[in-house]
C-alpha cells in the first residue's frame, strides 16, 4: 500500500500534535515517565525534524542513534517507525513499533500504527492484540487519563478496529 503524501501530512501531523501532548501530559499515562537522555536528545530532535520534512533516510539515522542511545523511551521507536513506514519498509516499522508498545511510556498512536502495519503484512492477529491492548488501556483510563486520553485510546481503537473488520 503506498501511501499518500496527504497520509503523510496526516501522520506527521498526528505525531506532532502526540508529541506535545505527552509532552504537557508529563510523558504520557504511564505512572513514571522516562524522560530521554542528553545523549539521545539531539538525534531525535533531528530524527523528528527530518521525518516532518520527509527526510526518510535521515530520519531512520537520526532516530537509530537515539533509539541506541535510549532504548527505554517509547517515543523514541515509535517516531523510528513511523520513518519506517513512510518510507515503505514495513517489517522495520513493525519492530520499531513493537519496541514502543513494550515501554513503560509507550505512545498510544504506537498501539495503532503496530495494528496497522502488522494487517499491512497479513498479521491479524497482532493487530488483534492491539485492538485488545486499546481496549483495556480504555478501561483503566481514570481521571488520571482525562477525557483526552480516552479521546485518544477511542479514535485509536475505532481506526484499528474499523481496518480490522471493514
């Protein structure tokens, strides 16, 4: 599936916009946030803008070497896998993804992205499990999460889930 430089604007914009809000949510939903490392700072400062850009190679080196900087920080693979998936290489965007979903901070948006890519690669039932993942993030949202956050998880799981079942 290629994909549309409208979808690309879209999703840089979506990134941008999951940046600062975790950003002001204090780094997200989990109860301690994992802030990145000086050392992974300014690549992924670089990563970020040259995936704005459509830098896409730039963006995957970048971001690696804040990736291997701080493997800790969910942002950081998922802004990797998005680089990926712009830039066509799935199977690389689905082990970015999948590192993000595995951190303590992990972005919501990255729960989406891995179901979409793994239906892209004819993995259903991955993208099963993150229908799934949404689904309880979504019953554990509390006040904590406000009504932003259940927005968030809610637009996920209706993207995911109508792509899962169209």
């Amino acid at each position: 599936m290629r994909i549309s430089k409208l979808q690309i604007s879209a999703a840089v914009i979506g990134f941008t916009i999951a940046s600062q809000a975790h950003a002001q949510m204090g780094g997200g939903m989990a109860p301690e946030s994992t802030p990145v490392q000086a050392d992974a700072t300014v690549p992924y400062q670089n990563g970020v803008t040259a995936l704005r850009a459509g830098d896409f190679p730039t963006a995957i080196k970048e971001l690696r070497k804040a990736y291997d900087a701080n493997s800790i920080d969910g942002n950081i693979p998922y802004a990797l896998g998005m680089a990926y998936s712009m830039s066509g290489q799935k199977p690389e965007a689905k082990k970015a993804f999948q590192g993000a979903v595995r951190s303590q901070n992990a972005p919501i948006p990255a729960f989406l992205q891995l179901g979409l890519v793994a239906i892209e690669l004819g993995d259903k039932d991955l993208a099963t499990k993150q229908f799934a993942a949404l689904q309880k993030k979504l019953a554990k949202c509390d006040s904590k999460c406000g009504d932003e956050g259940r927005a968030e998880i809610q637009s996920a799981m209706d993207e995911l889930g109508a792509k899962l079942n169209p």
